[in-house]
C-alpha cells in the first residue's frame, strides 16, 4: 500500500465514523487532510466546517462545503487532523508546519471529539 493510499484509508475512516450530519467540524491541514474533505464531499453530509488554514478554505469552498468560524461556532463536534510523528517517551504529537501549533489548539480545546491521523 503507498504512503498516499494509507493517508486516503485512514481519513476515509475518519470521516465516516466520526462525521455526521449536522456537525461543526474542525479541519486541520496537509494532504491527509484533503483526502478528509473529499470525504466529507462523496457522503453528501450536511456539515459546517472551521478550517485552520487558508488552503483548506479554499478547498472546502471549491467542493461546496459552507464553512463557519468558531465566534459563531465555539463547540465543534469533531476536530479531524493529521500529524507526522509520535513522540514514543513523552506522547506528543510532532506536525511538519510548527507554526500551526496555537490554532490546532484553540480547535481541539474547543472540540467534543478529536481524531488525529498518523
């Protein structure tokens, strides 16, 4: 199995068993992420995403996905992520864009559930 095939599973899965209609849903970044969006797209499912980067707004507005913020939103449902690395001896999750570390935070603070993507 590729690497991108193993990042398509994995946010398939995501998606479908933690996504639901009617969600607010928290949308990090990278390329597993898009396989996320896509998801979200081919379920059809009626959500409202708050996504962390620019790119990721794009692409959730290009696939017809209403996007939201958290000042109208403050409690998101699910937040989705990806992540490079776990650090085996203190357990932290190691992302490749360090300086996306504060709004990662603010969503899985605000957010009921949390699924990250290896």
């Amino acid at each position: 199995m590729t690497e991108d095939l193993a990042k398509r599973v994995a946010a398939y899965k995501a998606v479908d068993n933690h996504v639901k209609n009617g969600h607010i849903v928290g949308i990090g970044s990278g390329t597993t992420i898009k396989h996320a969006i896509r998801r979200i797209k081919q379920n059809q499912l009626d959500v409202k995403c708050i996504a962390i980067s620019l790119e990721e707004k794009e692409l959730l507005t290009e696939n017809g996905i209403p996007l939201t913020d958290l000042q109208i939103n403050p409690v998101i449902d699910v937040f989705i992520d990806g992540f490079d690395e776990l650090d085996a001896e203190t357990k932290a999750l190691i992302a490749g864009d360090c300086g996306r570390v504060t709004r990662v935070q603010l969503m899985a603070n605000a957010a009921k559930h949390t699924v990250f993507i290896a």
